[in-house]
C-alpha cells in the first residue's frame, strides 16, 4: 500500500554547540486579518489556542474570526470549521458558527474539540467535517448532568485522556469539569459559593471539590492520566492527579489579579504573571504560556522552572530567548521530540516558533536558494534537488537521532555539473518524523511521513 509523504519546506543549519531557544514567526503577518494561504501570507484575529495532532498539523481557536483554523505540515493554512460570523451552528464545518473559541484538543482518531466560550458550549468537529455540540445548554451558569442541562461559565482550557473523556478549564466557575462519553457533565474538581465574572476564586489544595482555583484556564493531560491546570489569577500550576487531589506543581506568592510577579528557580519559589496556558510534553515537561509575563517558561522533570523565551516586555520580536519578545502568551504546544514549541501570540495575531539548540541545529524558515523536494505530496519515492554537487553523501535520522539510512533505498543519484539529484525510496519507513542530512554541507530537511 502506497504512503503520502508530506515534505515541510524547512532547513536546518548546524549552528550551535550548546542547548539555546530561538523564537521565529511561523505564522500570521503581525496584523489582524482573515487570510488563508501560505503561514508568511495568512492572517489570525486574537488568536487563543492551539493543539497539534499525530500528523503535525496545528489546530488554532481563532477567536477574534469566530472559527476554527489549520495549519498543515507543510506551512498552509486554512479554516478548518466556521463561517466567521459569531454565532452557534452544528452542521457542516464550512456552515457551523462558534463565538469567541478559546481553546481545542485533538483526540487520537483525529477529532478536534473546541471550547466555545461565549456560546457556553464544548463543540466537536469530527474527522468527516461536521460540527456538534458535545456539552452545554448554552446558558451561563453552573450545573451538571446531562449534555443538553449542562451549564459552563465561559470555558477556556480543555484536553482528552486516552479514554476519549473530556476535562474542561470552566474559568468563573473556578472548577474543572469532566464530559464522559455520554456527554454526562460532572465536576472533578474545585468547588465554593464564589461563581460568576468576575467573582474571586480561592487558593486550597485539598481532594476534588473541597480545592479552590481561581479562574482556571488551559489545562494539559499527561501520559499517566494527570492533569495540569493553569491556574491564573492564583498564578500557579497546579496539579490533579488520578485520584483527585489537587497539589500545587508550581508557583508562590500572592493571589489575585496584579499580584503576580517573575522569578526563576525551584517549583516552590518560582513566580508566574497570570499564566493562561500550559501543556504536558512527551518528556514530562511543562510549557507555559506566562501570559501577563510576556514570557514561555518551562517547569522541567527536576522541578527547576526556566524561561525559554521572552524578556518580559510586550513586543514583537524575533531572536534568541532573552531578546525575543511576546504581547500576551496564550495556546502553547510542542511535537513529539520537544524540539519545536508553537506559541499563539495573541496580541500580535500570530503563530510564534521556539527551536531549541540542544541537538547543535536551528530552525529556518524557508529552504536554502536552489534546494528543492518534490512532488508535494508523494507516493513513496521523494526527489531532492541541491545545487551543491558536493552533497553526494545524504543520511536519514529518526526523531530521536537514531541513523535509519540502511532502511531506506537511495534509488538514484545523478550527478552533473550544475544540479545534484536523489531520489528517496521511503516505503520502508514507518510513520512518523524524519530528518534528511547532506553530510557535505551539513544542510538538513525535515519530512514527515503520513
């Protein structure tokens, strides 16, 4: 059976020998606008959250567009379900209505769900292109039970375990809701009399609903079914574990709006500045999204809390860790490696790129002059073309930096002197990452195979 191959048109250049974060823009002009097409020419409004799945596609709560958009692979951006138009509509992606989506997860079949915020609602859209309501009345307010009497008080933050059960950040109720397969609403954990806008959370850890949050918001699922809560106006992370009790991960110092502040070190000395977003990766890291900090920081297996970029003023700006700046942080996300971490720079309408220098290589933005994959897609065999004649030696690297070359067959090289071509068998490959290397000039291509 034959495999899409999908070529990303990046470059990687060998260039550090020391591990160190550089941030790009991957997406958005900077300006609001609602442009499709390639991520150096397309456009976001506010944009919220932000979700990948197993294929390397992005999903991004395009908030201020009232839809849903999608980043493929291969940098094409697109609106994936909704008109534009705020309003609330099941049905076809193209016909369905949100309002204000804040934030998306992406389960293991492919399907995306979305907290609708101002329609009070978790939406799912389903890998066949149609739109429903998973949970939610409609009606703000505070109530479980079934999916149709259901009340949120404005959603935020959301993520799905393995079992395909939905945990919701459900923000001025300051609790964390559990949808089930039934679309059963039940309240895991957080509790109090303080509900509505506005009104003030509280700070207890404690067992489910006997904790205390104050205006939860992204939430993060580990491999080990923990959930990691975003914990805003109480300026923490905090930490749900398999049996509900809520400790605190990391964080210190006052609570409530203004009261947050910036300091690096240990779990329980470290300060953050209103975070609204965190994400789990595939090493048991967290990433996040400090957003009155203007910062990404990152609470690290050790329990050590670092800044991986952003120096705490609100700009626009490109560049290593600390010279790069953000205008409010929101969706943080990373792929599998840890490698790439995607940040929704809401202010500034855009998609941002960390790349880290740990493995000696950055990322670019577009390929070099005069290098070419094609087609795009492929069926099995992918045709590189480089200028440089001198690159007859290519290598392929999995993910995690093992040598996969003896598993694919280099069908041709042809040689003149002008161009260099080689033409990759793939099929042998599984699924996944992989990284074309040109020992000559150390000039590296990112593939993924679908």
């Amino acid at each position: 059976m034959k495999t899409t191959v999908s070529i990303l048109f990046f470059c990687f250049l060998s260039l550090l020998a020391k591990a160190q974060y550089s941030v790009s823009t991957y997406a958005g002009t900077g300006n609001a606008g609602f442009t499709n097409g390639n991520v150096s020419s397309a456009t976001f409004s506010s944009p919220f959250g932000i979700c990948m799945d197993k294929s390397g596609n992005l999903f991004i709560a395009d908030g201020g567009n009232n839809c849903i958009r999608k980043i493929t692979s291969v940098g094409v951006v697109s609106t994936y379900a909704g008109t534009g138009a705020a309003g609330y509509q099941d049905g076809t992606a193209a016909s369905a209505k949100f309002n204000s989506p804040s934030d998306l997860c992406v389960d293991d079949s492919g399907n995306v769900f979305v907290s609708d915020f101002e329609n009070q609602r978790i939406r799912k859209i389903s890998v066949s292109g149609m739109v429903s309501t998973v949970a939610g009345s409609g009606v703000e307010g505070y109530a479980n039970g079934s999916s149709s009497v259901a009340k949120f008080d404005y959603p935020r933050g959301i993520c799905v375990d393995k079992q395909g059960n939905l945990y919701v950040g459900d923000s001025w109720n300051h609790r964390i809701r559990k949808i089930d397969h039934s679309g059963n609403v039940t309240t895991y954990a957080g509790g109090g009399s303080s509900m509505g806008v506005s009104s003030i959370g509280g700070y207890v850890d404690a067992n489910d609903t006997s904790a205390r949050f104050y205006t939860p918001s992204g939430v993060s699922i580990d491999k080990n079914g923990n959930i990691y809560v975003a914990d805003a106006y109480n300026h923490r992370i905090r930490k749900i574990n398999t049996s509900r009790v809520v400790t605190t991960f990391c964080g210190s110092g006052a609570t409530g709006p203004g009261n947050g502040g910036y300091i690096d070190g240990n779990a329980t000395s470290s300060v953050f500045n209103t975070p609204t977003e965190v994400f789990s990766d595939s090493s048991g890291n967290l990433i996040i999204g400090d957003t009155f900090g203007n910062r990404i920081r990152k609470m690290d297996v050790s329990a050590t809390v670092t800044t991986i970029a952003g120096n705490g003023t609100a700009g626009f700006a490109n560049g290593t860790g600390n010279v790069a700046e953000f205008n409010y942080t929101r969706g943080v996300t990373s792929n599998f490696a840890g490698d790439e971490i995607y940040v929704v720079d809401f202010n500034n309408n855009a998609i941002r790129l960390i790349t880290s220098g740990s493995s000696s290589i950055q990322l670019h933005d577009t390929l070099p002059e005069n290098f070419i994959a094609y087609p795009n897609p492929v069926d099995d065999e992918v045709t590189v073309l480089s200028a440089n004649v001198n690159d007859r030696i290519i290598k392929i690297f999995d993910i995690q930096g093992r040598d996969v070359t003896e598993n694919s067959l280099l069908d041709e090289l042809n040689n003149n002197k002008n161009q260099l071509q080689i033409k990759l068998n793939l099929q042998k490959l599984k699924k996944g990452i992989y990284i074309l290397q040109f020992n000559s000039s150390g000039a590296r291509c990112k593939i993924i195979k679908e």
